[in-house]
C-alpha cells in the first residue's frame, strides 16, 4: 500500500505536539496502526524540527522494518505491544514532558482534579522504571492499558507518559489533556491545601451530560 498520507499525518502529529512542548528535541515518538496492519512511526533520535515526512518508518507489527531509510524509535515496543493489547486503540503517543515526569518521580498518580483527567480515564497510574527502549516497557506499559480498558493514558517512572488513542488527534489530545492535568494539579498543591478529586456523583453527572447516546448503556 501507499504509505505517504499516512507518513505525513505522523509527521503532522509529532509537530503539532513540538509546538505545544510536550516533545522537545528529539524525545518522544508517535505512531499511527495502518490499514494493512502494519504501522507508521517516528525514527530515532533525529531533531523533529529537522525532521521531513518521509523520514517516519514503517514496521509490521513485531517492529521488523518494512519501509523507511532511518532507524525506527527505539520505542518501538512501547507502540507495538499496546497495539496489540488494545485493538481499540490506532495511535500512541510517548512524550518526555515534564509535569508527568515530575509526578513519575515521585510515584503520584494524578487523581481526578479535573474534567480532562477524568476523559483520559484516569486516575492516571504510574508505572516502574524500565530503561527506556527496553522492551519491559513496552510489556509493562501494555499490561496497564490491557487490565484498564478506559486508559488512555500512563505516567512512566523517571521517564515520560504514554497516551493512547483510537486515532492520530485523539492520542495527541489524550497526550494534552495529560500534562494539562499534571499541571492544575501541580498548582494546586503549591496552595499546601489538599486538592480536590471529582466525587462519584460529579462523575455521573457528566457521564450524563456528555456520554454519546451509543455509548449508554
Ligand atoms: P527515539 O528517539 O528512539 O524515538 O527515543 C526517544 C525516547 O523517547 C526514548 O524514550
């Protein structure tokens, strides 16, 4: 298949998440699952600012590479191993942006102090440390995604955030929404006063107002 509209869009995503500085220099990968299976990724280590459209990799399923001049994210399992525990999800995107890794440090999930943590299906968990590029973290950052089938996003120890979604712009908002969250709550605590999380009730209530009618039950 014809994978240039799908490079560009990559391409497109990582920019878009450079300007909002949750991707800085070279840290941080996004990945699109194609059609076909296979799936589209950012390539290691390279300025994305610097970066062009036909830089961006493809790899089956299992990370082999199948198109693409540069070497793909070291990451790659990151990408993969939740493809495969996700059917539902069709876009990852690991970013090193700093209110998440601060919280990671510290091992704090961030609870529910606001609507966006709330639509991300959080409280958002904190998973181990693994050394990046590893393929534990790939494992591991699965296995929450698999066990928590709302999770669109997780805080990596001493490393980053992944977040999840069921496409390119989804996973680039589940991404914001993220480190937006990570920062209320990091301004809250400055206060010294004990944020506030959304009671039950506060969730049903927008359960109510905004759930689409599909998805009630
Ligand atoms: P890549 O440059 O290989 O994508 O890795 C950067 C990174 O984010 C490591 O966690």
């Amino acid at each position: 298949m014809n994978y240039l509209e799908y490079k560009q869009q990559v391409y497109d995503t990582t920019l878009s998440l450079v300007d909002i500085q949750l991707i800085r220099l070279s840290a941080g990968n996004v990945s699109v699952r194609l059609p076909d299976g296979n799936v589209a990724i950012t390539p290691s280590a390279i300025l994305y600012r610097k970066m062009v459209p036909d830089d961006i990799v493809i790899v089956d399923i299992n990370g082999n590479l199948i198109e693409g001049d540069k070497k793909p994210s070291s990451e790659k399992a990151l990408h993969t191993d939740i493809y495969k525990a996700r059917p539902d999800v069709n876009a990852v995107v690991h970013a090193h942006s700093v209110y998440s890794i601060a919280f990671s440090t510290v091992e704090m999930e961030l609870p529910l102090v606001c609507v966006e943590l709330f639509s991300v299906g959080g409280p958002v968990p904190v998973m181990g440390y693994y050394c990046p590029g590893t393929p534990e973290v790939g494992k591991v950052a699965a296995e929450f995604f698999a066990t928590r089938p709302r999770l669109k996003s997780l805080l990596m120890k001493n490393h980053g955030m992944v977040a999840v979604g069921k496409d390119l712009d989804d996973a680039y908002q589940n991404a914001y929404k993220t480190e937006i969250g990570a920062e209320i709550y990091h301004l809250a605590l400055q206060t010294g006063k004990k944020p506030q999380a959304l009671t039950e009730e506060n969730i049903q209530e927008i359960m109510a107002r905004y759930q689409k009618p599909q998805e009630k039950k």
